[in-house]
C-alpha cells in the first residue's frame, strides 16, 4: 500500500502551449509499471479549455464541480456538469473546459501505452469554442 499524503503532490500552472486560460493540475496517481493509470485533478477558470487532443488507450472526465463543455472533433459541444461521467474512445480527437462564464473542476483518468498519456494537437479557437 502507498499512501500519497495530502499536498504532497504539488499543484502546478497548466501549459501555455496545451491550455488556453488559466488551469490547474493537481495530480492524484501516476501508477507504476505494470499499472498504466494516470489520474488528476484539472480545475479550469471560466473561458479555460484544454487544445484538441487524443489519447492512446482513451480517457474518462469526472466532473466534481462547476459546469463546462465538451467536443468531439466533428460534432456539437456538450455541455457537462458536476456528476457527468464523460469517457473519449481511444484516439477520438476532443476537447473539454470550463464554461464561458463558470469554472469547472474534473478528475481526468487515462492510461498510458509505452509511456504516452496524450497526444496534443492544435489549440481550440474562440469560435469552435463559442465564445
């Protein structure tokens, strides 16, 4: 058993250059191998979203507060709130955030395959977000 004690992980800025807006990661478990799960808590402020991305193995989004949205590559935003269960099919290109004028908070959890969580693609503009 491990038990990861309380502020031990150190909540961190999310990157310019996968984020738009401000967000904040805090994680949760980055599983040894064999084990593949990684999993964190993700706050983002009003207007903050991740770019488009995809994961290897898929992704699932549990939103703890607040309400957001959420897209599939080539179909309509989802709006999504505290109590949602999202999961992303393996390779399915999607963003997710908060909305325009609440913050949102999520636990996302994907596993790795060879080593690799995420593949981050281009930022989503202002007008596939909505804005």
């Amino acid at each position: 058993m491990k038990i990861i004690a309380c502020g031990q992980a150190a909540t961190k800025i999310a990157p310019d250059s996968y984020f738009t807006g401000r967000v904040l990661q805090t994680p949760i478990i980055e599983a040894e191998e064999p084990a593949r799960l990684r999993a964190l808590s993700v706050a983002f402020e009003p207007g903050a979203r991740t770019a488009w991305h995809t994961h290897p193995l898929g992704q699932t989004l549990y939103v703890v507060s607040g309400a957001g949205r959420a897209q599939v590559w080539g179909e309509p935003i989802h709006e999504i709130r505290a109590g949602d269960v999202i999961f992303f099919a393996p390779g399915e290109k999607h963003w997710h955030g908060a909305g325009s004028t609440t913050a949102m908070t999520h636990i996302a959890m994907q596993e790795g395959l060879d080593g690799k969580t995420v593949d981050w693609l281009e930022k989503v503009s202002d007008e596939q977000y909505g804005a």
